[in-house]
C-alpha cells in the first residue's frame, strides 16, 4: 500500500516530512548527498498561526524556543558608519527565529526514530513502473520504492530527473547572496543583530553569532544577470563575490579578506521555482522544489507545513498517492505562491539598484505605520490555509 517512500534531501522539508510519514506508519528513507548534516546558513524564521500549529503538533516549540536567536535587528550605515536605518528584530525574525542548522539538527533528531538516513549518497536515476520506482544511486547500488519525493530544495536533483531540466522551472531574480562564518574579534562594536553598507545593487553586512561571540557572520547581496559558474566551485564563487564588491569602502574590505579562510561558504542566486504539476505518477515535490525562492519567500514555513499536509493526506488516503498528490498540491499551491512571490522583491530591498532607491527605502521604513504594515502583511500571507487536523499514531494505522 506504498508505504516504503525515498525522500531526497536532509535539509528542512524532507526530515520533516520524514517525521509525519512515520508518525502516519509508513517507512521514510532519507538520502542525502552530503556525508553529514549540513553546517552554516542564515537564521530562518516563523510567523504567523499557521507555522506555529506544525511546529506545536510536532512537539518542536519548547525546544525551538530555548535554541531562538531572539531576532536579528538590522542596522543600515553609510561609509562612515552613521546609521541610516534600524529595523527591528520581529521584521526578519518573525515570531519564532533559528539558526538553520539548529532546525536541521532539530528535525533530523526528532525524525531518526521513523526513518532511515543515507548521507553521502545521491539519486541518479528513476524509473517508474506502475508498481514502484527503481532508483540508481551515485554509489552504484540500486533499490525500488512504493514513492520518491523531492525535499532537495530549488536545485532539486529528483525535478531535474522526474520532471526535466533546471532551466525550465527555475527563474533567475537578478541578484545573488553570500554567507560566510569569520571570527568576530575584528569587529569590536558588533552587537547583537546585523550592520551592513549599500552601494548601488550591492549590500555588504556583518552580524553577531549569538551563540558564540567570537564568531560572526557575513552576509553579501549583489546585482547581476545570471553568472555562468560551478556550483561545487567555491574558489570560483569567492572570486565572483570579490568581483563584485571590488572598490567598496567600509567594512568590505576586512570582510572580503576573511574570504580566503572560510571554510563554510554559501553561494546562490536569488531565484524563484514555479513547477506546473508537482507530481508525476509515483514522484511528488515538497517545499522549494515545488515552489520556492532562494531568500525572502517564507521557504521554510512552507516547507514544514507541506510536509505536514502531504504526508497526512498521503495517511488519509491510505496510501493512494495519485489521490494523495492531487488534494496536497490542491491544498497548497496558492498558499504557496502567495508566500513565495516575497522572494521577488528580496533583492530590490536588500541592495536597491540605485542611489535614490537606497533612499527611499530607508525613508519608508524609519516610519512606524509603514514598518508596521508590512509585519502584519506577513503574518496574513503565511496564514492564508485551512490546516486539517491529521491524527497521526501508527499503533492505530490498519490499512
């Protein structure tokens, strides 16, 4: 009754969706191309009632509370470091704010019970039958499974297999980012939160590790059209952000410098997924695989709560996943999409393309009404489902 199920992906959507499909008595496996959890990455956020009822109903909330950053203020400085904008921690923290590897860490531990984890693998290829998928791993083995889902972000490996190639589903948004560890003794004055300097389609910014204060963390967003470069490159990567922050006064210099020794970097575009059917026969797509954005979209909200809602109507339907698929994906698209549209605009604010673009921004958010009209704007988009309540006890399951 397509219990056995593969999820490719250890990040955040597919320990999740590990987690509920155990819970409901199926047999999740986890396979994971890194050789372990991954390190590093931004803080991410939750808001809203929505995100709060998945985190309750998986029991996460007490710990989720005693590991929260308590929010990361901005501050916004010109080249002499007068600040020019400050906003407040709940504007990018939400209700709820993590460091990412903390969740991962999170959701793997309380997921490990329900599933089998493979790190330091990959899928290679698919073949459905009308009874299972055959799956080739990069480690040369083969297994069959009832159901393949794709928890592997917006670069997702089981899309490009299952659907057809990245280019035709992802969309480019005309800026990339940049994090990186760097140890904090440079950067005296850093307190609690992030500071960071605007130059026209560039952003260079520095913030405090509130776990360890002799680490910090830098963060770069720069405008460009889509770069040619390899994604398993990052001496390649560290050139490009070089590139692009060449001639910067402030910070970026020293920052740019810690380049060199950083062992943890992240480098993306900021781009959007938008996949017309997120399944096909006996493979289905959750979270930024389906329809995300790389910042600003509420990715990871999102992707807890489809994990929820696929793997209870996958319960629901006693494993009939064609059914299954289609009252998830009918469920949650146009949530979806109202919240990942957010990543469309993400770029634009952080490293507006011009000088009187800084400006205005910083001059609509100094002033209270407007700042707060966007916090509650938030809050209403990730709030626009009706979440089912889905009784999960596998002593109980009988189909």
């Amino acid at each position: 009754m397509n219990r056995n199920v593969l999820i490719s992906g250890a990040s955040i959507a597919g320990p999740a969706l590990a987690y509920w499909l155990g819970r409901h008595g199926f047999n999740p496996t986890v396979v994971e191309l890194a050789p372990a959890l991954r390190k590093g990455g931004h803080a991410v956020d939750f808001r809203g009632e929505i995100h709060l009822t998945v985190l309750e109903r998986m029991g996460l909330l007490p710990e989720l509370h005693r590991i929260q950053t308590g929010g990361s203020p901005m501050r916004f400085v010109d080249e002499a470091g007068r600040t020019l904008l400050h906003l407040p921690a709940e504007f990018a923290g939400g209700e709820i704010e993590v460091l990412r590897e903390d969740l991962a860490r999170v959701l793997y531990e309380h997921s490990v019970p329900y599933a089998e984890y493979i790190f330091g693998d990959s899928i290679t290829g698919l073949t459905e039958t009308a009874s299972n998928v055959r799956v080739e791993f990069q480690s040369g083995t083969s297994r069959d499974f009832d159901l393949v889902i794709g928890a592997d972000g917006l670069h997702s490996n089981v899309r490009r297999l299952a659907f057809g190639p990245e280019q035709d589903y992802v969309s480019h948004l005309g800026y990339y980012a940049a994090t990186w560890q760097l140890p904090s003794d440079s950067y005296p004055g850093l307190t609690k939160g992030s500071v960071g300097y605007n130059a026209p389609g560039r952003l260079a910014s520095v913030g405090a590790d509130h776990r360890d204060p002799a680490r910090a963390g830098a963060f770069f967003v720069f405008a460009s059209p889509e770069l040619p470069y390899d994604r398993h490159d990052p001496e390649q990567q560290k050139k490009l952000i070089a590139d692009a922050f060449s001639g910067l006064g402030w910070e970026v210099p020293r920052l740019l410098a810690s380049l060199d020794q950083a062992p943890d970097l992240y480098f993306d575009s900021i781009s959007r997924a938008d996949v017309d059917t997120w399944s096909t026969r006996r493979v289905c797509l959750v979270g930024d695989a389906a329809c995300g954005a790389t910042i600003g979209g509420m990715g990871t909200g999102t992707a807890m709560v489809a994990a929820y809602v696929l793997a209870g109507e996958l319960a629901q339907a006693r494993g009939e996943h064609q059914r299954a698929f289609t009252r998830y994906e009918s469920r949650l698209r146009k949530y979806a999409k109202g919240c990942h549209t957010g990543g469309d605009r993400t770029g634009k604010f952080l490293a507006p393309a011009t000088a009187t673009g800084m400006r205005l921004r910083n001059t609509l958010l100094s002033r209270s009404l407007f700042l707060n009209g966007m916090l509650k704007l938030g809050e209403r988009v990730s709030s626009t489902v009706a979440l089912p309540d889905y009784p999960a006890d596998p002593s109980r399951v009988s189909w």
